[in-house]
C-alpha cells in the first residue's frame, strides 16, 4: 500500500481545499493510505469542512502552518512536520499552496521521502506580496524545484507562468486540472427563485454577483466600481458580495461611500452555493491574479454566464463561453454585465456553452484517475528517481 502524505497550509474555502478533499476521500483505499496536514484558516477565511459539515478522519492539524511567512511559526511548521514524516513514513509527500509547498517539501527532502510532488494552484509571484517577498519566493521555488520529483500545475497558463520565473524544468511539469462534484451545480435551476425570495427581490430584477475571498488579489473595488456603472443602465439591479475576509470592512465603507447601500447585498460565506448560483443572472471574477478559479468553473457548470479578468487561467477557463476584461478596467467589466442583462438570450446561450465547457473536463472522477496515474507513474520506479 502507498502511504500518501497531503501538506496544505490551510483549508480555507476555495479551490485547494476542495482538491485536497476530494484527494484525500477518492483514492481507492486498498491503494493508498492517506493523511493530510494542514494548519488553520485565518479569520474571515472561512473554515472550507466546517462550513460543510466535512469530517476528514486522517488530519493533522499544525496550527504554526499558515499563510504568512513567521519565522519562528515556520519552524515550528517545519518541525512538526519532519516529526510527522517519520513517523508516518509516507512514500509520497504532495503539497499545496505555497507556504506549505515551502515548509513540506523541505522536511520530505531532510527525511529522505523517495517521491515529492508539488502542485501550484495558482502563484505568488504577483500581485500577493511585496516585491521583495515574490522576489524571495521565486528564488526559493527555483531552489525547491531540484529536490521535487514531479511540478504539477492546474492549467497551462500556471505551467507557462512558473517556468517563465525560472522554476523548474519542461519536463518536470505536468497539467492536472482540477476537479469537482459538480452535481448539484448542474441541477441548481430546480432551486430557482429561493436566494431572491430570501432577499426580497422579484423575478426579474437583475441580480450580479461576485463568489470570493475578501482579499486585495480578488479586486472587489473594481466590482464596486462596475456596479455604480451598471446601475445608471439598470437603476434596480442588486449586487451580491458573497464570501467574507479581510477587505470587507473596506468594501462595505466603499460601497457605503459611492450611496450604494441599497443595491448591495453582502451574504459572507454560503454552503448553498447551488441556491446562489441558481438566480444569479451573471456572475462576476475582478481577479488580479488566479490559477483556476472555483467560483466560475461552478457558475458555469450551473449555466450562469460569467464575465471575468484575464487574470492567470481565466482565460484558458472561460474560453469564449463568457466575456473577458482586463485586469482592473472597472468599465469594461460593467461592459460586458451590462450586455448580458440586455440580452438575455446571448446570456442564455453563453451559460449553456459554459456548462458544456466544465462538466467533463473539471469532475472529481477525472481528477482522481488522473491523480492516480500520476503517483503510478512515479512510484514504478524502485527506488524513484529524484532530480538533481
């Protein structure tokens, strides 16, 4: 049996913790034997298996494993995970996200772990820290990317994105992308009409939303400023601001101070996503970076038409089964929602060529067999080989 050791700083609502779930629970069991570490989510993050009701039963939880670089909180990571290592004895150790990516991959190389594999979600090469912590991120990806076996990322974009920093090699990466349960998003018109009922709002009143963290990278000013652009076409629409984190006060006294109370709606974070997604007429990603955005692959999968940045793979997602803006143009964002609630039929049919673009090629089945194929690939060698 091959002993799988999962190392994610955080499972914070959104697209890594949903993987690693589905990682975590999907792999045939008479296989492999899973454990996850992981530390906590910061506040406001949203705990992704509390909000769900998931009990993961093989977690260990590292509480000095977050987001932030802490010099004393990382080593202590790293202790606690080396510690881990040898005691678990894991013949692959696989991380996700960045800090964990760091701090994991350091201890599997100190502990001698015959396969290491990292996944890039996304980066943090721009757009999330100071200049001069990306630069040190860079410089220590290109030095942890000689001791890792496999670099997987999810989209071509992230893969082309990471090598041009100088970040491992061609040969090393591999495209995986992600995966999801996506049922209950393709069944979501039967809840049709509940969200609006719960807000108040009729049946055609233009309803726009944005499914996202309350953080600098996911630039909710400029959904701030699409909606006051939006409102002089359509004075009535409603804007929904679901998810919570560090910016919310912010965007609240933004919204506040442009006297934009009245049409917007900030709903914190929602397991009833199906519902939300179910009487959105267009939902909305004002990204300034992202990997493979969760929000838009489930709005689509639900038939929603979306309109988006071309930040990071959003492009290489959407595809021209939505329309795309640049990266903090506010008025071409506005744009393209002001199109779609005009024309509904062009909306309709932009929402069923969405669904059609994500139910195979983003299911949970095709992300565990993928997965699967990979670690047997890397574990037929005896003993596998490590780069250089």
């Amino acid at each position: 049996m091959t002993r799988i050791l999962r190392v994610i700083a955080r499972m914070n609502v959104g697209g890594p913790a949903i993987h690693a779930t589905l990682l975590l629970n999907g792999l045939d069991p008479t296989r492999y034997q899973s454990m996850l570490a992981t530390g906590r989510p910061e506040p406001g993050e949203g705990n992704y298996l509390d909000l769900y009701g998931i009990d993961l039963g093989s977690v260990v939880e590292i509480p000095e494993l977050g987001r932030e670089p802490h010099l004393w909180r990382d080593w202590v990571a790293y202790r606690r995970l080396v510690r881990l290592i040898r005691e678990f004895q894991p013949h692959i150790v696989h991380t996700h996200t960045a800090k964990a990516g760091l701090l994991g991959r350091l201890a599997a190389w100190r502990c001698g772990v015959p396969v290491i594999v990292h996944t890039f979600h996304g980066h943090v090469f721009k757009g999330y820290f100071s200049r001069s912590k990306e630069a040190v991120f860079v410089f220590l990806e290109r030095l942890l990317a000689r001791a890792t076996t496999r670099l997987v990322a999810v989209n071509a974009t992230v893969r082309d994105e990471v090598l041009h920093r100088g970040v491992g090699r061609p040969s090393q990466f591999e495209v995986v992308a992600l995966g999801f349960d996506l049922a209950r998003f393709t069944a979501s018109s039967a809840r049709r009409g509940e969200l609006r009922a719960e807000l108040g709002l009729g049946a055609d009143t233009p309803f726009v939303g944005i499914i996202a963290r309350l953080a600098p990278i996911k630039a909710h000013d400029v959904f701030v400023a699409m909606a006051a652009i939006v409102l002089r076409s359509f004075p009535d629409a409603v804007f929904a601001v679901v998810g919570d984190g560090e910016r919310r006060a912010e965007v609240e006294a933004d919204v506040k101070a442009r006297g934009l109370e009245r049409s917007f709606r900030f709903l914190g974070w929602r397991a009833d996503l199906d519902r939300v997604y179910a009487d959105l007429d267009v939902v909305v990603l004002t990204s300034r970076n992202e990997g493979s955005p969760v929000a838009l692959i489930e709005a689509m999968a639900a038939s929603r038409p979306v309109v988006a940045t071309r930040a990071g793979g959003v492009a290489e997602l959407v595809g021209d089964a939505g329309l795309l803006a640049d990266v903090d143009d506010a008025a071409a964002v506005a744009a393209g929602v002001t199109r779609l609630l005009a024309d509904r039929a062009f909306a309709a049919e932009l929402g069923r060529q969405g669904r059609g673009r994500v139910v195979s090629a983003y299911s949970a089945s095709r992300l565990i067999a993928d997965i699967d194929a990979l670690y047997g690939r890397l574990t037929a060698a005896d003993p596998p080989e490590v780069p250089a």
